[in-house]
C-alpha cells in the first residue's frame, strides 16, 4: 500500500509540475504590454504586391483579428497592406513605438503617410523575423484624434501575416 501511495503522489506532483510548467510557457510566450501601451485588435487588410501604400478604405480592404494569417495564395511570395486607425485624445509626450509583436514576417511601417521604417522587404533572401520588431515614430508625428498606421508584410511563403500591434512610449516598448 505505501508504493502505491507513492506512486500516486508522484503522478500528482508530475502533473501539477507539468501544469505549472505550461502555464509558465504560457506567460512567456504572450506578455502582458506594458503601462500605457495601446494593443490595437484589428486592422484592414489587402493581399496585394504593390510596393507603394494603396488607399485604404476602398473595397477589397476587409476587416481582420489581429494575429492574423491570410488564405494561401499561389504566389511564392506573400504580400499584404494592413491599415490600422489609431484613436487619441491627445498628442503623445515623448517618443512613441510601433511594435510588431513576433512579426514572422518582415514589415515596412507608415504613420500618417510616413515612411518610419523598413525590416529589408527589398532584400533576397526574404528575413523572417522571429523577434520583436520596434519602429520609433518621428516626434510630433501622431497627433490627436485619428491617425493611421499602415503596415506591408511581406513573406517567402505562400500566406500573408500580422501578428500583434502595440503602440505606446518608446523607451517602454
């Protein structure tokens, strides 16, 4: 009797290792932003190759959940235009981020029809970033009320992808 009680306690003590261990896994692998960070949920979308920024709004520019991983397609590139509107109550103190969280692509950003960063879009082969990309946005850049962040992903592989967006102060992000 006591090895069977042994043998219970320590399938007890694997599974509740086991649970704390993924939960663990869990938290590391989606942290929680930090203070003032703004998660944004959604975005537009348009599978399209075009290198300059199409104008949002038009039709084809359907609402999506951000993560987000488009239908495959038959190119051997994936390319798509993300438009996110961010509202403000007021202008930003400080510096201000774009972070792409856990891209698994690579990203050109624009805020407010600006150019603010490039990942490598243009180079061959194709990065893939599994790390965080950060963007900082020029001061004065988002103001308030609306502003409008547009993203281009582009993939070596056959579906278009956006995972998380925050936007929040720099030195946080």
């Amino acid at each position: 009797m006591p090895t069977l009680l042994r043998r219970l306690a320590t399938v007890a003590a694997a599974v509740l290792l086991f649970v704390a261990f993924s939960a663990f896994i869990e938290r590391w692998r989606v942290p929680m932003p930090p203070p003032g960070v703004v998660v944004l949920p959604s975005a537009l979308v348009l599978v399209d190759d075009r290198r300059e920024p199409p104008a949002p709004g038009a039709a084809g520019w359907p609402s999506v959940v951000l993560p987000w991983s488009g239908p495959a397609g038959s190119a051997t590139r994936a390319v798509a235009w993300f438009a996110i509107d961010l509202e403000l109550a007021a202008a930003p103190a400080g510096l201000q981020a774009v972070l792409l969280r856990r891209p698994l692509t690579n990203a050109t950003v624009y805020v407010n029809g600006q150019l603010i960063g490039d990942a490598g879009t243009m180079r061959r082969p194709l990065p893939y970033y599994i790390a965080d990309l950060r963007f900082v946005v020029p001061a004065g850049l988002l103001h308030a009320g609306s502003n409008r962040i547009l993203i281009r992903s582009v993939r070596e592989r056959r579906t278009p992808y956006l995972g998380a967006v925050w936007v929040g102060d720099a030195g946080e992000l």
